[in-house]
C-alpha cells in the first residue's frame, strides 16, 4: 500500500538522498563507517507559507539528527521543520 503524507504547519516532507559509498579515488565505504546523511529533495512542504521558504523539488541540506524518521515505499523519508532546514542546495553551473 502507498502512502501519501502531508506535513501540517511549518514542516517539510524530505526524501533522504544516500550518500556516496566509494570514495572519488575508488575506495569503498562499508555502511558502518558511513555518516548519517545530511541532504535530500523536499517532496511536501506544510501550509505555513509565512515560514516556510523552500518548494517542492527543492533539494535541502538540514542537521545530521534532527527530524522525524520514516519510511515510505521503502525509501527513507524525514519531517522536519522549515526553521531546521539549513541551506537548499543549487547547481553550481546553473548560477
């Protein structure tokens, strides 16, 4: 069954993106060495629209532990408030 999830007040709905396993020089990272990710795609935002300043699509960089973990469809899925959101990223060859 698929859910949908739509975050109430100044909260967003963040897809976890993964992080690289293998090093730019080849190297390959075991999970346990791996840190906990810290970037990922907004996928629902709340209706605070005063607060909240990110979109849809928008691909967000936020603290290591903060949020409320879930899964949804088998992929990694945080909520977490618009105020915690740190920096949304942009390509640097689109600027």
């Amino acid at each position: 069954m698929s859910e949908s999830v739509q975050p109430l007040g100044a909260r967003v709905l963040v897809r976890v993106l993964d992080e690289e396993s293998v090093t730019p020089s080849g190297l390959l990272i075991p999970d346990t060495a791996k840190e906990k990710p810290q970037r990922g795609v907004v996928v629902a935002v709340g209706d605070d629209e005063d607060l909240i300043k990110v979109k849809a699509g928008d691909r967000v960089l936020y603290p290591r532990y903060s949020g409320t973990e879930l899964t949804i469809d088998g992929q990694d899925h945080l909520v977490i408030d618009a105020n915690d959101l740190v920096a949304v990223l942009r390509d640097a060859t689109a600027a």
